[in-house]
C-alpha cells in the first residue's frame, strides 16, 4: 500500500457529501465525517493540514465546537447548500487564496528579515575587524589566565600506567591552553605523558605540549588545545595519563577540602589538587599558530630535580642587620618541611643550606609562602653560590636572584636564580626574606618549601 | 546500532505570542531531528493572538511533514498545553520513551538530541533530567543540583519544566496543574512526581538556551511568590510538615556536629538519639568545604563542644533533644554566636533550668557556636584571641544557661572544658591546611535560585512559621504523642498527665513531655518513666497571665516576637498533642492543627474566685474551642459544663480520674487484708488532710475542723502532708498541739504507707475537680469527707463510700461526720471496704480515648515507607 503524498484534507459531512464530491479538486483528500460521531472522528495528524469542514446547513456552530475540542480550532468550517454547492467552491477558493496571499505576503517579510540580517552580521564583521585592529596595536594579546592554582611543594610520583583526573572549575568554552608544574620532567622527552580535557558533553578534546623552552625552566610546562573549546557553556575536567616507564613528578596546588575538586587517581591524597594554569583564548584567537621549540637546543641534556627541605642539610642563619635588634632566626620546621627564615624589621635576613651537591647548576627556583595569617607583606629571594665562596662577611647579595616582592598573607610565589658563578660541585644555597614595610617582625614567617635545580649533570639520590 | 539511538524522544513546544522566536525554537527542533533520537516535534498552538503564528506553523508543517504535528486549541494557559502536548505525543507514538518540554522562546542546545538519547540509556533510574540553567538574553549561568534533592525542593523549584521525562512518569498521570496560570507549575508537578517515587538528576551537559529576560513569567511569578507557595504548601502537605522536612533534612544535612572531650570526639546529627559518628579532621574538611562552595557543600549548622560525660548525663536524664532545640533557639534569637551551658546538680531533688546567665567567671561544661559565627571568628580574629578562649570570662559577648539535674553529675575535675574544646577545635580550624582553597573560586556558575547548605536547617522551620524545629525524627510503627503542661510539680494534672502517659504508651505510643515556662520539673520517677524525652520552653512570660481576657480569665501576655513559632516547632513533629493546661499553647493551637497536628484539650477544673466567680483553664479552652479536635474533661460534671457552655457533644470525652499513682491489684488486695476490722481496734481516730496548703484547699476551715476534733477527740492522730505550692491562707492559722506536719509526702511506697496509717480523709476545699487524693485515700480503704464541690460526687457517694458535705458550714458537718464515724466503727469499715472496691483504674477511665486515638490517627509509617529514591552521600562521606 503506498502512502497518500497529498498533504491538505477536508472533512465533508455526509449529508452533503453527494452534493459536492464532483466539485472537489483531487489535489485535496476529502474524509467524510459525520457530526453524529457515526463516522471517522476528526483528528489532528502528524504530517496532514486540515483546511476546512464542509458541513450541512446550520450544523456550522456544532462542528465548529466540535473541532476546538479536538486542538483544530484553525480549521474553518464551511456550511454547504446542497441546493446550490457552487457557492461552497467560492468560499474553498476565497479560503485559499486568502492563504495564498498570506504566504507570499510572508515570503516578503522573510526576504526582507534575510536582508536585515545579513547587513547586521556584515556591520558586526566590521567592527569586530576594528576590534581586532586595535588589538593588534595592543600587543596581539591572545591568551588570558583563567585559573592559577600555585605549586605548593607537594609532590607526587606517577609511575607505571596512572591516571589523574581533575576537575576544572572552569566553563570549557574557549580553553585553549594549559600548564603543568612537572618539576622534573626535562624537556624535548616523551614521557608518555597525554592530556584531555573532557566536557560535560563526554567529548575529550587532546592537547599537546607546546616545546616554549620557557616553561621548562621554572617547572611548568604548557600543553595545547588545537583549537579553543567551542560550543555551549559546560563543565569540564583534565585528564591525565602516564603510561611512561620512569617514574613523573607532578606538583600539586592547593589541598582542597570540596572532594568534588580532589585530583582523583593512583597516588593521590584524598585532597590533592593539581598545581594548575588554565588559559582562555581572547575573543577566538587561536593560540598558538604552532609550537615553538625556539630554546629546545640550548636545554638540551638538563636534568631537572624537585628537592625537599627534608632531603637537604639544615639551614643556618647566615647573615642579619648590624642593627637588628628584634628576633630573627633560620629553622626547619620537620612537620610542614619547610625552611623558614624569619626577617628583621632592620633589614632582610638570610639564610644558609650548605655543601649541596648541584653539578653544574643552571637554575634554581624555589616555592615560597607567606606563612602566618596576619603576616605583614614580604620580600623573597633564593641564590645560590659555590659551596664555601661566600664567607660570613661575603656580600651575599651578589648572588641571589631577582626578589619575589610584596608577597602577601598567604601568598605563593616562586623565586628563580641562576647562578652568576659556575658550579660544577658543590653550592651553598641562600634564601632571604625581608620586611615589604616598615612595620614589627611579628609573625613574618618566610617559608620556603621546596626547591626546583635544572643540572647538566645528573644528580644522585644519595647526594640528596 | 547502539542503545541511545533507539531511544524516542518527542519535543512538546506550547506556543503563545512569540510567533517569530518559535521559528528558532522549531528550527533548534529539526537541526536535531536528524541526528533520530528526537523523532517528533508536537507544537500547540494555546489560542495565540498572533495569526501569524499560525502562518509559521503551516510553513513548519509543510517543511517537516509528519514528523511534526501542530494543534491548535483556546487558550487555555501554559500547563493545559503542556498536558495537551503530552498526552497527544503519548496517543501518537506508543513507543515514546521520554519528552522533553521546550518553550516557544527557548532553544534545543546543539547536540541536544544524541544527548538526550545518551542520558536515557546511561542512568536508567533517573525519572526526569533537567538541564543546566544556561541563559543567553541576559546572559547567566546558574548552579543546578546534581540530584534531585526533595529538602531542597521544598524551598526553590530545582529543575526547569524544560526536562526530559520518561514515560514512566506521564504514564503514572503526573500532569501540570492546569488551575495554575501565575507560574511555579513546573515546581509543583516536580513535588507530584516525587511525591511519587520518582527522582530526577541534571543533566549536567547542555540540553537548552534559556532565553532570560528582565520581565518574565517567571519573575511574576516571584512576585507572587507569597500566595503561590502558600498554595504549594496547603497542595502538599504530605511533604511540607515538620516531621518529613525534619527526617529530609537528617538523611542527608546533619544540624549538630557534637565535639566532646580533649580528644574532639565528633558525632554528627540531627536527632541526637542517632548519631553518625565522625572525627575531627572530617568536621575540619567539611567546614572548610562549606566555606569554599557553600552551594556545594554541607557543614552542620551549629558546633556543640561539650566536657566528657555531658551528652551522657542529658541522653539519660531524656533532656538531650531540648538541649539542643534550646541552643539552637537561643543562638538564633540573640545576636551571639555562642552560647555558653552550664550542667549542675539540683539540691531541690527536681529538675531545674534557668536563662540569662551572662558570662560568668567559670568554665562552661557546652558551648553552642552557630557555623555563621564560627565563620566570623575564622575571618575576624586572630590566633591571639582563640588562644585567649580559655580565659574566664570568654572574651566574646555571650550568655549562658543552666540546667540542674537531681542525679549525680559526670565526674570531670581535671577534663577539659567546653572552652579549652573550642579553643583547640577554632585554632585547628585557623591553621587548616584547607584554609587556602578558601581564596579560590570553585565554581564559574553563579548560584541563582540554589539553596545554599546553610540554609538546609531553615528549611524544616518554613512548615512552622519560622519556628526552631525539634530535631526529632519518627520512629517507626509509632505515632508521637506531646503532653503539654505549663508547670510539672506533682499536682493532680501532672499525675493524670503522667497516668494517662502510661496508659497510652502501654498502647505502643512514644510520649513526650512539653513544660511550656522556665518553673522547674518537680516529679516522681515513676511520673516520668513513660516519656521518651522531657522538654522546656523557657519562656516566663507564658505563666504571666496579663494578656486579654475571655470569660474573666486572663491569657499570657506570651506569643510576641517568634515565641508562637518556636513552640509549633517544638510540637510541630507530635501526631497528638494534650494541652493540660497550657494557656499558651491554645495561642498556636489552631495553626497547630491545620498543620495536621491531633489537638486535645485537657481539662480538669472549675476555679473559684473569692467572690465566687467561676474562671480558670475550661473558661479559656472554650475561646479556643475551633482549635481542638477534643476535650477531655477529668469528670462527667466537667464534661456537662463544657457542653453546657459550647463544646459540640462528639468532641467530649470523659477521662474520668483514677487514682494518680499506679498500685497493682495485688497490691490492693494485700490492703484490703492488713487494714482489718476497726471495730475490733478501738484506737485513737487517725484523720489525714493530703493535698497542696493552698487557700484553695480550705487550710482555714480545716485549721477549724482539727480544733473542734482535739477538743472532742484529743487522743485523735490529726495529720497534714503536703506544701504551700500556688497560694497560701495569707495568715497564720492556729492548730492543735497533737497536729503532725509531715510536709510533702514523695513517692508511691510514702504515700500508700501514710494511707494504710490514717482512717479518715478530710479535705474542705472551696472548689475541685475530682480529687486524686480522694481516689488514692479511697483505694486504700480511707473513708473521706469532702466538701461538695467540682465531681466529688462522681467519687463519694454520701454515706456509703464516704460523706459529702455542703460548702455552707462544711466545718461544722465535717466535724460530725468526724465524731459519728468515731463512735461508729462498723460504718467506718463499711465505708471503707465499699470504698476501696469502687476505685476504677486508669485503663477503664482511657477506654474511650484510646480508642478514639486508634481510630483518628492513620497506621503509623514504616521506616522504609516513603523515601525517597535517591540518598545522598554527605553522611556516608563523613562516616
């Protein structure tokens, strides 16, 4: 049987069925209905247009009652004189080419809303390419932080096959990059290392490591989406899968007490949070075009090493004001395994960790924090030195790095130096803190709870 | 082919005034149509005015063929063609699995319908899914619940009517409600699908573009929002009432987190009689989780830290439960955030409670801190100042309470304060390692209409007016029944109160005991054996009588403020609750019932004022006679008088009084045995007056009664047992030498011994009901002399089992009768023995009662019975 392709139907009405079934035109299917209900009921369809009823004289409020009833309250109901059934075809003709004028009257209306359009994406076109200009003249920026969860010293060890999963809490849309801090993956080395993000939609979106050389050097390495997160606001979490041979350091941010934000996987504590940037692309710029492996070479051959305060000798005070007559100290604190270095309200203090083996050394990082609540704001820096270069009465100052400024209660940082001498063995590692303000040295607790060492040479675990 | 293709979903579009953005509605519709989970597109047409509505339907239908299906009707609102969609998609297509209702101005995201297919094939014991709140227009991303929460549902709607919902449940006949034409159908049809069983869950992926504008219906709605959740609440009832909010709120949002001892012992709860244990470092992560993402997480609302052996001692005692309801109270109607409690011994032998302690210098035994307050002193203060918490007196504004028991107290010395607790508990919480998630965002949806996890303990408190609410869940099989009394101190109404308490638990009902003022709980053990716990409202204005008066007598001026709402929440979880005498309590009777609550009002005496003037309790019950579903009246006389007065017939019952201390039939007979022939004996009279030395009680006619007996009968043992309680003569009254003041008699062993050693009772009271001293003399074969007032009669009948006589000059006639038994020894043994048999018990006297109650009150639920489908982890987590 095949199926009626014909689209507009009438319902006729026995009495008057006779009367006009030579009058229909074939284009349209006629259904006899009876209002006594002794026939096929009038029903809304899938697929079918009812234009109008034809019924007997008088019947016309009855059925037209009777069609609201039925969700066809659009449907228009024509009395038909069997005397005199050519007046139903004007009626049916005035009906439809009432919707015939309709239509094209609507098809005008369309054009027209087509061209409205059309200019008001060609006028935004426009000014989004004015936009972009003046963006350009701006510096091209392209990229914007979206999420910054600090390194806080934590580490943990994935070997074998791991996975790690952490939720993001970012929308997905316009996600474009990526940082780890892997503080001792070296660069330019397949780890077996791979990353996703998975949208709430269940589609995982790969990302790449981006070879920049300069994330390597203070432990963060970038990884790319080919392209920003497209599509409707939506959560999202990072994926990450090792399936290396050795053994990858992943730093960990803050602990988080919301399970829900728990870095779920091998290894992992029950509150560990990934250390973790998140970068949203500006405006559907895609970033970057291509990877760049500008430094690759000049690293080549770089060890990198995550070292605790535990695993290193204990520090010494090493150097305070002439004319500090507050409290300072240099201590390591075995519950937290940090070094603190508390600072004179006279000056900054500094700290020593002697006799470290860091076969030539090339950069030191190191994870400070602001340890105390109410902590005035202070300055940090590391540096480091051959082992014994630097006497009591050396200017120390020669060799630390740039100083960290102004850190905050609570706040963490990372504080670089590379060294300004060379140091094939040995080195003395310095870390100073002073006073942001001229303010009492209260409960201004330096902390520095780890160290990142790039080294030429690789370093060995008994050294540490 | 995989399972999620199969899936058949159809989209439901009501279409009223939005002729062109139904264009991008349906076109967001066929973009997913081909990827064939969504199959069909039934759009109705609700009477739009637009004709060109009807024009674009037309173009549609001849675009999409029968894959859409347009009906046009009257208007008949939002929910009548929401209904029409739906049961039209059900007629057409039987192999429907789910439909997704989408508003003619929203949109389908894309992806939608691989989506939907992917989420009815996935978790298949999710009901309906709805989507995350997406707007564009305003732009807005807002929180949802990632499970359909039923506490939660009671406060905001938690899911949009734009949801995929199964067949399972259009095919239960959930339908929107179609009277609702001013918005929140969506809310309630969600409450009748979980009403239900059925449970929902987001979606959380996107599913639809919400178009938000400033003015919607939705935003008049909110205007409305008043009357449209009145209608909400009368609508379901089975959820908004105490008892289910209550049990919600305690599967999955603890109240309390109870810190005791040095070693912050944790247990977690909202009932205290089930607790789930937890530990210190788990409360921490809570907290700190809760002050990261409040929207996400659940602390406990209040933090009680207690010495060991507190918590002991008031679980046994039975007062935990309103220890913590009055911590909770006091921190929420003062402005501190901690409240200091203080446990001691009572010298008295009662129980004792008294507020507005300040802060003394002495170290608190608990320390109730709202985790409002608690947040405030993390982000206020400092490690110097928490430190300094165990200093005396705290260095915060607070007050205190005490409450006294007659047992002997935890011993504790050298244990550590509920201060030196805090302190410990609030520096750890300083130094948390979690404390730095707490500069971090957590979430990039803003919250919008979610309910934040503090709130959870307000929620209970909406079916009660505001009121704090019992933390008491149900028990199963029982139905709870709430004496209410407004001073408990061994008088006749606390004896019936008591006796009718046995009774009925003896009958499987738990009972609870409401003193609603701060006077202390004067009882027997055997008095308050049959509670399960014992309660105080301390408010003392509620015995103030300086309110309005009805008939002469004088209301409280109590009820000011949130002291009505508090005692609904303190009732609120009862089936039944007998007012004995609570004026305050008629003042939240009625709202008590409509809440569904049993109201009986229990009255037990015509008071008489000098002049002779009738008033007291029944006058008072008879201006809340709407308010209860029965009266109970401790005499047929009573009972006369409270219909005489206006108190419909059916809703009387006469719980006639029994003796007020319970004695075995064994017991009774052995009596009967050893009280003998007083014949034969021939010793001096023993005449006892028993009762309160009250100016009611006629204290100057029996000063009188005994001179005239020593002048007659000197060697007559002339007795008086009993203590000045409400109002004494005002003067010094004299009594013969031989009168023996025994003071108050305590305890059944006492009182049966005084009985068995006295021969005739006398009570001269100018009015009573129906004396319990007269039906305990009788039990023990004591032949007494009343004076005519109240129901003695009901008890004495004059000449065979005692002598009744007239108020005029009932001392002279008492005296006679006195003398006349005196020299009649066979009569007074009749009398006794006549009397002694006639005692009724309470039992026979709560017949009537007990078999009202079992035929009003619904079969008690199971505990199984109606939860909810979905339970949540919070407490698994923290166990």
């Amino acid at each position: 049987m095949t199926m009626d392709s014909r689209r507009f139907g009438l319902f006729v009405d026995p009495d008057i069925a006779g009367a006009c079934q030579h009058l229909l035109p074939p284009a349209l299917i006629a259904v006899p209905v009876s209002s006594e209900g002794n026939s096929v009921e009038p029903a809304p369809a899938p697929g079918r247009a009812w234009l109008a009823a034809l019924v007997g004289p008088a019947k016309g409020s009855v059925w037209r009652a009777r069609l609201n009833e039925r969700g066809m309250a659009n449907v228009a109901v024509i009395e038909v004189d069997p005397a005199r059934p050519e007046h139903m075809c004007q009626e049916l003709l005035t009906l439809l080419t009432t919707r015939l004028d309709t239509y094209e009257q609507e098809m005008g209306e369309t054009r027209l809303a087509s061209a409205t359009l059309r200019r008001e994406n060609h006028s935004d076109k426009t000014r989004f390419r004015e936009i972009e200009s003046f963006l350009y003249s701006l510096g091209n920026p392209q990229i914007a932080r979206s999420l910054s969860w600090e390194p806080s010293g934590a580490i943990r060890r994935l070997s074998g096959e791991a996975t790690i999963v952490q939720n993001i809490p970012l929308n997905a849309v316009s996600i474009t990059a990526l940082d780890l801090w892997l503080p001792e993956m070296p660069r330019n080395r397949d780890l077996g290392l791979s990353l996703s993000i998975i949208d709430a939609a269940g589609t995982a979106h790969e990302l790449t490591e981006a070879y920049t050389g300069e994330e390597t050097r203070g432990g963060w390495v970038r990884f790319l989406l080919d392209a920003p997160l497209k599509g409707d606001a939506r959560n999202c979490s990072l994926v990450l899968r090792f399936t290396g041979n050795g053994t990858l350091a992943v730093g960990m941010g803050p602990r988080t007490p919301d399970r829900s934000f728990a870095a779920r996987g091998d290894g992992m504590e029950e509150d560990d949070a990934l250390a973790l940037r998140v970068w949203k692309a500006i405006a559907g710029a895609t970033l970057p075009e291509e990877p760049l492996a500008l430094l690759a070479s000049s690293n080549t051959g770089s060890h990198a090493r995550f070292l605790s305060p535990a695993s290193l000798p204990a520090p010494q005070l090493f150097a305070k004001p002439a004319s500090a007559s507050d409290y300072v100290t240099a201590d390591y604190w075995e519950n937290e395994d940090v070094v603190m270095v508390h600072p004179s309200r006279s000056g900054a203090v500094c700290a020593v960790i002697r006799d470290v083996p860091l076969p030539r050394l090339s950069h030191i990082s190191a994870i400070v924090t602001v340890g105390h609540p109410q902590a005035p704001n202070l300055n940090m820096a590391v540096g480091v030195a051959p082992a014994g270069s630097i006497g009591r009465d050396g200017l120390w100052q020669t060799c630390m790095g740039p100083w960290v400024h102004g850190l905050p209660a609570l706040g963490w940082a990372q504080a670089h130096c590379v060294p300004t001498s060379r140091i094939n063995g040995r080195a003395d590692i310095f870390l100073a803190v002073s006073l942001a303000q001229d303010v009492p040295n209260d409960l201004s607790w330096g902390l520095f709870r780890g160290f990142r060492v790039v080294t030429a040479d690789l370093l060995d675990d008994a050294d540490t | 082919m995989t399972k999620a293709s199969l899936q058949h979903v159809t989209v439901v579009i009501p279409a009223k005034g939005h002729p062109v953005l139904l264009d991008d509605a349906i076109g967001s519709v066929e973009r997913e149509l081909e990827g064939g989970v969504i199959r069909r597109l039934i759009v109705i047409d609700d009477g739009c005015q637009f004709a060109e509505t009807r024009h674009a339907l037309s173009a549609w239908q001849a675009l999409l063929g029968d894959r859409l299906m347009v009906l046009h009707t009257k208007n008949g609102g939002l929910s009548r063609a929401r209904n029409l969609g739906i049961e039209t998609a059900l007629r057409v297509d039987p192999d429907l699995d789910a439909i997704f209702l989408l508003d003619a101005d929203n949109m389908l995201a894309d992806g939608a319908g691989p989506a939907m297919g992917q989420l009815l094939s996935t978790f298949q014991d999710a009901d309906w899914f709805y989507p995350e709140f997406d707007f564009f227009g305003q732009n807005g991303h807002y929180i949802t619940e990632e499970h359909f929460d039923l506490l939660l549902q009671a406060e905001a709607n938690q899911c949009d009517a734009g949801s995929l919902i199964r067949r399972r449940v259009l095919d239960a006949g959930i339908r929107f409600d179609e009277t609702m034409r001013q918005g929140y159908e969506d809310w309630d049809f969600w409450l009748q699908a979980a009403q239900q069983g059925f449970s929902g869950r987001s979606a959380r992926r996107p599913l639809m573009q919400y178009r938000k504008r400033p003015v919607s219906m939705l935003s008049h709605s909110h205007e409305m929002d008043g009357d449209l959740r009145r209608y909400l609440r009368r609508k379901h009832a089975w959820l908004f009432n105490l008892p289910r909010l209550v049990a919600l709120e305690a599967e999955s949002y603890p109240r309390f987190a109870l810190v005791e001892g040095e070693s912050r012992k944790v247990s977690l709860c909202v009932d205290p009689s089930v607790q789930a244990p937890s530990d210190w470092r788990g409360l921490e992560r809570m907290i700190m989780a809760h002050m990261a993402d409040p929207h996400a997480n659940h602390a406990p609302a209040y933090l009680v830290f207690l010495r060991d052996g507190i918590a002991a001692h008031l679980a046994d005692a039975k007062l935990m439960h309103t220890f913590l309801w009055n911590c909770e109270r006091r921190v929420e109607r003062s402005t501190n955030d901690m409240e200091l409690f203080f446990l001691e011994r009572s010298d008295s032998g009662a129980f004792e409670l008294q507020t507005e302690c300040g802060n003394p210098l002495r170290a608190a035994d608990a320390i109730c801190l709202s985790l409002a307050g608690l947040q405030r002193l993390l982000r206020d203060r400092d490690e110097d100042w928490m430190r300094d918490l165990d200093r005396l007196p705290l260095p915060c504004d607070t007050d205190s309470w005490v409450l006294r028991t007659p047992t002997r107290l935890p011993q504790g010395a050298g244990a550590a304060t509920a201060a030196e607790i805090m302190r410990s508990g609030l520096l750890s919480l300083a130094r948390s390692p979690w404390r730095s998630a707490l500069t971090q965002e957590w979430s990039w949806r803003s919250p919008g209409g979610a309910v934040s996890r503090d709130r959870t303990v307000q929620i209970p408190r909406g079916a009660v007016g505001g009121g704090i609410a019992l933390p008491l869940l149900k028990s199963a099989g029982q139905h709870d029944i709430g004496f209410v009394l407004p001073i408990f101190s061994i008088g006749g109404v606390e004896k019936v109160a008591a006796s009718l308490a046995r009774d009925l638990q003896q009958d499987g009902y738990r009972l609870h005991l409401f003193v609603v003022s701060d006077r202390p709980i004067q009882a027997e053990d055997w008095a308050l054996a049959p509670f399960a716990s014992v309660h105080w409202l301390p408010d003392a204005n509620a015995l103030d009588w300086s309110g309005e008066e009805y008939l002469g007598t004088a209301e409280p001026n109590w009820g000011s403020g949130m002291q009505g709402a508090d005692l609904m929440g303190l009732l609120g979880s009862m089936d039944v609750v007998i007012n004995a005498h609570s004026a305050a309590l008629h003042k939240v009777a009625d709202s008590l019932r409509r809440k569904g609550v049993v109201m009986i009002d229990h009255e037990h005496l015509l008071e008489s004022s000098t002049y002779g003037r009738g008033y007291g309790p029944p006058h008072l019950a008879l201006a809340y006679e709407h308010a209860y579903d029965l009266f109970l009246t401790c005499s047929d006389a009573l009972r006369t008088w409270m219909h005489a007065n206006g108190v419909p017939q059916n809703k009387l019952i006469p719980v006639v009084n029994a003796p007020g201390y319970p004695m075995s039939a064994a017991e009774q007979r052995c009596l009967a045995a050893v009280r003998g022939n007083p014949q034969g004996r021939k010793a001096p009279l023993r005449v006892l007056f028993l009762g309160r030395l009250d100016k009611q009680k006629g204290m100057r006619r029996l000063s009188t009664i005994y001179r005239a007996l020593a002048d007659h009968l000197p060697r007559a043992e002339l007795t008086i047992a009993g203590r000045a309680v409400v109002e004494e003569e005002g003067e010094a009254l004299a009594w013969p030498a031989q009168t023996r003041f025994l003071g108050p008699v305590h305890g059944p062993a006492a009182l049966t011994q005084l009985l068995t050693q006295t021969d005739i009772l006398v009570l001269p009271s100018h009015f009573e009901g129906l004396p319990l001293s007269v039906l305990e003399a009788q039990r023990c074969g004591v032949a007494v002399v009343v004076t005519e007032t109240g129901a003695v009669r009901e008890a004495v009948e004059d000449g065979m089992t005692g002598f009744v006589v007239p108020q005029a000059e009932c001392e002279r006639t008492m005296v006679e009768r006195i003398l006349m038994l005196d020299r009649d020894r066979e009569l007074l043994a009749r009398i006794s023995t006549a009397a002694a048999e006639q005692v009724r018990t309470w039992r026979q006297s709560t017949q009537q009662l007990r078999d009202w109650l079992q035929h009003r009150l619904p079969e008690p639920t199971s505990a199984a019975e109606k939860q909810p489908r979905h339970l949540h982890m919070a407490l698994n987590e923290v166990s």
